[in-house]
C-alpha cells in the first residue's frame, strides 16, 4: 500500500512514527526537513502520483482546528473543522483537493496532542454551548484508520469533552474502531452517499454503496448515531430516477431512532480549483455537464442546481423530519 514515506527530521523517533513504520518495514525511508519541501512544489503531476502516493510524516504547528464556513453544519453555532490527513485515499473525480494542493501524496499529522489542546481550549471558551468539530474536510476521517489510529486515539478524548461534537465523514467501510468500543452519545458517522451508478463513473477506489450502507447498518446496530450526506449532487438527464432509488435504498436499510442528520449540496467547485482539475482530466464527461461560472465558483446553472434541490429535499422530507436535514448552502 505505502512504498515510501517521507519522515521530518524532528519527529523521527516519535512513538506515532515509530508505530506506523513498523506497520511498513519494506517501505524506503525519505527525511526531510519540513514536509512542505515534498508536499508543495510546483510542476507536480497529481494524476501521476495518485497512481502511487507516498506518505510523509510531519508536525503540524498552528491552525488545529479552524472556524467552518458558514452554511457548513448540522445545527450548532459554533463550528470548526480540522484535519489530521491532507489528501484522501480514494479518487473521486469531482473532490476539490485535487485542485487545492499541487501533490497527491498523503501528509499525515502525528501531533495529535496538539489538536486535542486546541479543541479543549475552544469548548472552554462557551461550556454550556454545543461546540461541533468536522473532521473528514481535507481527508477521509476514517480510510487510513489502520495506518492512523485516528478514531482510537480522539473518541475518548472527544468522549471527555462534554460540549463537545464530532462528525467523522467517511466513504470508508473502516469502522472496526468504531465496533469495537462503547459508543459516544455526541459523535456522529456521517456517510457520503451517491447512487451507486453514478458513484462507479466517479468514486475510483472507493467502497461501493452497498458496502457503504453495510458499515452504516453496523455502526447502527452497534449503537452510534450516524448521518447521511449527499453531497455533491451529481446532474445527468435522468438524476431523479438515480436519487430516487438511492433514497429508497438507503431509507429502507437504516434505523431512524439513531439517524442524527442528514445533510445535501450541490457539485460547486471554487473557479481556480475546476481548472486545475480540468486540466487533469480534459476528457472526463462529469465536466461536460451543464456548468457555469458564478461568484467565483463553478457550479451548474442557478435553475438546475434549484431544481436538483428542491426535487432531492422533497424525496429526503418523505423519510425523514424536516429538524434532521441540514442542506448545504456554501
């Protein structure tokens, strides 16, 4: 899975560092001095290195955990998101990492300490308010859980933090973490969710829907509160039919006494992002939907995008209660 991992000089003998190397013996082992110097040059081919991406290991010092954008949330007023992984295991062809950073190898910050000070300082700040941290905004919370430990190390901290709410955003079915300990009354697993023909032409690497519900219906029947986000809606001519059924599906396998939230958005991408990616994928057929520029974003026109809102909130509120569903107005 990782042939080489770059490792900060600072951090080498880390006992997280030291963990994960273990975990890959064969891997070449690369220090450098701060993983920008691998992380951000310019001329680096993404589409290349997605075929094999490196891991490097690095100390993040500032910017734990950062205010969410607003219309990003499921309920709170105080909301943040932070990132333990820059880049995601999987390849999505409409993710916008692939145009925010110029390298697809994943950076993995073992400082976990260091976010959970954070954290902790921001729900003192408002102790009798819900404070809700997004984790899954510039990774996939749960994919490189074996390499990681993320989930292992932060649910407990999480669980001592009374105010305090977390959302893990998977695609991913690596939730044994998750099956393997009591579970916490204020986290969420919030599964992204496409139809799955849709998901097939462009979630490369990911699990399939069906594997997807399956790790939701576990983490159900264990007992975690669990969200559902379909998010990005994706345009084709028959996307009714495609959500329809994909509503039904999904509806029809969960609990509704532990669905937390459900949440839907639009497929936008900020404008100099879209062109980065375009560029990589010239002939990929979800950029020759019908897409336009407004606000410095792309998106697809204002009447269609109305329409796929209003046509999916109407199929969602047949399932669900109208204070469960949180649409995404970024």
């Amino acid at each position: 899975m990782i042939d080489t991992i770059y490792i900060e000089e600072a951090i080498r003998q880390h006992p997280r560092v030291l963990e994960i190397l273990a975990r890959f013996p064969n891997a070449a082992r690369i220090p450098c001095r701060r993983y920008g110097e691998v992380f951000n040059p310019k001329a680096q081919n993404f589409r290349l290195q997605k075929l094999k991406p490196a891991l490097i290991l690095a100390e993040k010092y500032q910017h734990f955990a950062l205010p969410a954008p607003a219309g990003y949330g499921i309920g709170a007023r105080r909301n943040f998101y932070f990132s333990h992984v820059l880049n995601c295991l999987y390849d999505c062809r409409y993710c916008f990492l692939q145009g925010m950073y110029q390298s697809a190898h994943y950076v993995l910050f073992i400082n976990y300490e260091d976010f959970q000070q954070n954290i902790t300082q921001l729900c003192a700040q408002t102790p009798d308010e819900a404070v809700h941290f997004f984790s899954g905004y510039d990774c996939d919370s749960l994919a490189l859980e074996p390499v990681t430990g993320f989930a292992e190390s932060f649910l407990p901290f999480f669980a001592g933090l009374p105010n305090a709410w977390l959302e893990l955003r998977t695609k991913s079915t690596q939730v044994r973490s998750l099956l393997n300990r009591e579970p916490l009354p204020r986290a969420v697993v919030a599964f992204s969710l496409s139809p799955g023909l849709i998901a097939e032409k462009v979630e490369a690497k990911a699990p399939t829907l069906q594997k997807r519900l399956d790790a939701l219906v576990k983490c159900q029947e264990q007992g975690w509160l669990v969200g559902l986000r379909f998010d990005p809606l994706l345009y084709q001519h028959d996307y009714q039919a495609h959500y329809q059924a994909l509503f039904e599906q999904v509806f029809a396998r969960i609990n509704p006494e532990r669905l937390h939230s459900v949440s839907l958005g639009v497929f936008r991408l900020p404008e100099n992002f879209f062109k980065k990616i375009h560029a990589l994928y010239p002939d990929e057929k979800l950029f020759a939907s019908p897409l336009e520029r407004q606000n410095g974003r792309v998106s697809y026109p204002k009447q269609l995008e109305q329409d796929m809102i209003g046509y999916c909130t109407g199929q969602i509120l047949t399932h669900i209660p109208s204070d469960k569903f949180f649409p995404c107005t970024l």
